[in-house]
C-alpha cells in the first residue's frame, strides 16, 4: 500500500434496480426485490473503491468477510445509493461499515473486510490449486 487508508476514508456507488439485480423466484405472489446477493457485491464494490486509492501497483483487495442485515425490500426502478467507510485497518486486513439507501429508507447495513493482496502471489496460489 502506498499508505494505510485512514479511517473515514469513503466511497459510494449508486445504481437502479433493474431485472439483473432481483430475485430470480417472483411470481404472482412473490414480487420481484433486490436480491441480497446483488446487493452485498454491490456493497463489496463499494468497499474496493475506498480502497483503491492507496494501493500500489501489483495490489487488490479481495473481500475476507461480509456480516449484513438485509433490513428492507427495494423494488426495480428505485435508486439505490451504497457507502462504505474505513472504520479500522489492522495491516493488510481492512474493515469497512457499508450501508445501502433506496429512494425510501435504509435498506442495509453491515460490516465488510478486505485484505489487500499482491496479485502476482495471489495469481500462484490460484494456479497452484488448479494444476494440483
């Protein structure tokens, strides 16, 4: 890292709910949401922004740890704003308080880890366990 990222540090990523982002189980009595999984990678996304700025060259960060609450249903064609904000950073290891708004309410919120990684080590360890 170029430097640790200092607590406070923030990103946001906004998106509108579309087909790709809901629950592939609506039906007539089911009305289609955001789904969770969608929402924790957008979350997740959130969190690599924030980290981007103070990574080197040769450097990621891949998520380590997801803990959030689901709390609210959004459906498709409401906006929904994600943030992610540096709350503590023990080494490589990052933690994130992420949150997500629709147009209405507060419709997640969490805690998210990453750890920033070399991605030519990351890329070996990869090829170790394909190759066997």
């Amino acid at each position: 890292m170029k430097a640790p990222p200092k607590i406070g540090d923030a990103a946001e990523i906004e998106f509108v709910v579309d087909g790709t982002h809901v629950i592939d189980f609506a039906d007539d009595q089911m009305p289609a949401v955001l789904s969770t999984p969608c929402l924790i990678g957008y979350l997740e996304r959130t969190a690599r922004k924030a980290l981007a700025p103070v990574l080197d060259a040769g450097e990621r960060s891949v998520g380590v740890h997801v803990d959030v609450r689901h709390l609210a249903p959004t459906p498709p064609g409401q906006r929904v704003v994600c943030t992610a904000r540096v709350i503590h950073v023990d080494g490589p290891v990052v933690s994130f308080q992420v949150q997500a708004r629709d147009q209405r309410e507060l419709i997640a919120r969490g805690l998210h880890k990453r750890r920033v990684i070399h991605t030519e080590r990351f890329a070996a360890h990869v090829r170790r366990k394909e190759n066997g």
